[in-house]
C-alpha cells in the first residue's frame, strides 16, 4: 500500500508526521475507554456477553502493544500498520456474533465502537491520502457488513471514516514531504560547509604552491617554463575537482549551477551570483560549469598570470546568461579561426560546440589591449518561479 519510510536512515532529522502519530496514540486510549464504556452499559443485552469480554480484553491488550510500537519512529513499519488494520477489522467484525438482532437494527454502538476508525488514523499517517482513504472505504465497508442496512447514520459514519481518511492523509503527505525537504537542506548545507573548508584548505596549501610555480616558472622561462606550464594546468584541475565534488540535487534531480560556480573563486578570479539558488538540471549545470572553466583555462593560458577575470551568472525568465571576462590583450582578428586550421579546437569544440549543444548562443567581444568577453546564453527547460528569480548579487 505504500513505500517503506524513507526516513529511517536519518535519525538526525525529526519525522514531520510525529505529531499525527501521537495524535493517533490518544484517539486510540481515548475510544478504547469509550469503547469499555459501552460495553459495560450493555453487557446484559449482548447476545454473547463472553465475546464482548474477550473483544474488549483483545483491544485492551491490542490498544497498549501499539501505542508502544508507534511510540518511536522504529516502530512504524508498514507491516506493523496493516497488522493493524488487519486486527482491528477483525475485532470490528466480531460483532456479528456479539450484538442482538434489536441492537444492530437501532444503531446500538457495537463492542469496538469508535475504536474501529484509528485503523484509518494509523494507515493515514503512515501511508498518505492514498492509504487513509482506502482504509476508509474498508472500515465503512465493513461497517455495512455487520449491519445489513443503509441510513442515514451508516451514511454519515462512512463520510467521517472516508473524510478522516483522506484529511490526515493529505496532512501526513504535507508533513512527510516537508520532513524530507529539511533533510535534503540539512544534508546541502553540511555538504556546502565541508566543500568551503576543502576548498579554503587547498587553497591556503596547495593552490598556492601551484601558483606560485606556475609564476615563478614563467618568469624564469626554458625548460622552467615547461614545469610552470604543468603546474597551471593541475591548478586549473584541481579547482575544477573541487567544485565539481558531488553536490546535493533537489526534489526534481537539478542542481544549483551558482554553487558550483562559487568555487572558482581567488584572487584573480571573480565571481558574482544571484542572492537565490540557480537551480538546473544536473546535466546542463555540469556543461555551463565546464564552459566556464574552459574559458578560464584560456584566459590563463593567453591573457597571462597576472591578468583577472570575471565571472557573472545571471538568472532570465527564458535562459541563463554567463559571461566570462577578463582585462588581458584580447584576441588578434583571424587568431581562432588561424588555430582551427591548424588543428586547436580548444574554444571551437569545448566551448562552441558545447553550446550549440545546448542549443544556446555565444558571443565574443574582443579588441587589442581590451581584453576578452564572452557571453553565453541557454533557455531554460523550466522557467523558475517568480519569487525564485528575485535577489540581487551575492
């Protein structure tokens, strides 16, 4: 009837539908003493007074064992709730043989009474709408059974199991849901802070070291050049590693494309996102990642170590836009189409031909000593809401 919890392997998150499981303890008591209430009253004018008693034992035993179990999230497992619902429709059916021709002919309260509606609850809230609704029907089919008639009161007991049904349900559908977004935004924050201290590490070790050769190496040229070359190179990929490093996905699979470009963050790298997350499919954020990376491989690789970039994401209704920018000496006329004869396709196929494949648009703008720009457009496969697009820059 529904899917093992899938929050039984986060122990650290508290369970949304606590509340209604509580809830559903307390209705459980609370009908049980209706329950003895009734049967007290009518013990003399039961057709086998004996059953009565064993059935209202049975519940009373039934009442504390699953209090106990649905006390602790462990407890809760859908075998342990169809049990429930098993024994519970059974109890109920033991009527038949309880209850006088005369009590159930004048809606007399049977032996289980109101007790028979917390199979609903406990199904409610541990299977949804969907589970509340149909223990419902069940509860008010079997209700039916044991009387033989319909009326206005059958009517009326059956819009109540069916409408609890399907009110908590929605209300554990909510609450599940919502359990499952806070661990999803515990597990991205953790995640984010662990990535930001590797990063802040790396760079304060090893990203250093690495610039630092590549600077020195260049300066003092030959066969130094060649190694400073290199360590640019394991530079450029290890800030990649990092930003890269597996990220928490959303509800729907996407990623967001301005936490991975934080990463690329140093002192001649800068980079400005949207104040909200830019949320894309996992896909498509990975190629504009590496897009912008591409474009800043060749930045340092042409523009110089000293020269700066910028990076800037902006989030469109319709598309995303990246520019990447950087104050070197710009690109000669005829210098890519001079390299694409030659057989270096580093900008024509890792960047252009990446995105046309998303079918997007790229725009160079370039001139002697005033660096380069390149400017990046992608539609979005799903326009976000408008509350998600506002915010200024980070």
């Amino acid at each position: 009837m529904g899917s093992p919890q899938p929050l039984s392997s986060q122990p650290h998150v508290t369970d949304g539908r606590s509340p209604l499981w509580r809830g559903h303890n307390v209705f459980r008591v609370v009908t049980f003493l209706y329950a003895c209430f009734w049967v007290v009253a009518q013990f003399e004018e039961y057709r086998r007074p004996w059953l009565a008693l064993v059935v209202i034992i049975l519940m009373g035993l039934w009442t504390v064992f699953t209090v106990w179990r649905y006390w602790t999230r462990a407890g809760r497992t859908n075998r342990m709730v169809l049990l429930d619902c098993v024994v519970v429709t059974v109890l109920f059916l033991s009527n038949e043989f309880i209850l006088s021709d005369y009590q159930m002919a004048n809606d007399f309260p049977s032996v289980v009474t109101v007790w028979h509606p917390t199979m609903v609850t406990a199904a409610a809230a541990q299977w949804g709408m969907f589970g509340g609704l149909s223990t419902g029907i069940i509860a008010a089919a079997s209700n039916y059974l044991i009387r033989g008639y319909s009326g206005p009161t059958m009517s009326l007991d059956t819009l109540l199991l069916v409408g609890t049904g399907l009110v908590l349900g929605l209300a554990s559908d909510t609450a599940r849901k919502s359990t499952e977004r806070l661990a999803r935004a515990l597990r991205a924050e953790a995640a984010a802070a662990e990535r930001e201290r590797l990063a802040r590490s790396i760079h304060d070790s090893v990203l250093q070291v690495l610039a630092r050769v590549r600077r020195r190496g260049t300066e003092l040229g030959g066969e130094t050049a060649e190694l400073a070359k290199l360590a640019g190179e394991q530079e450029i990929a290890l800030r990649a590693l990092v930003a890269t490093t597996p990220r928490e996905t959303a509800e729907d699979g996407e990623t967001d494309l301005a936490a991975r470009l934080q990463v690329l963050r140093t002192s001649r790298i800068h980079v400005s996102i949207p104040g909200n997350p830019v949320w894309l499919p996992e896909p498509l954020s990975s190629d504009l990642f590496a897009v912008v990376r591409e474009a800043l491989a060749n930045v340092d690789k042409h523009a110089g170590p000293q020269a700066q970039a910028w990076v800037l994401l902006e989030e469109l209704p319709a598309e995303v836009v990246l520019t990447v920018r950087d104050d070197g000496p710009g690109i000669p006329d005829g210098r890519l189409a001079e390299a694409a004869a030659e057989g270096r396709l580093g900008v024509a196929k890792s960047i252009r031909g990446r995105v046309a494949s998303l079918d997007g648009t790229i725009t160079l703008d370039t001139e002697p000593d005033e660096g380069t720009e390149w400017e990046v457009r992608v539609p979005r496969p799903n326009p976000p809401p408008a509350k998600r697009r506002r915010g200024g820059k980070r």
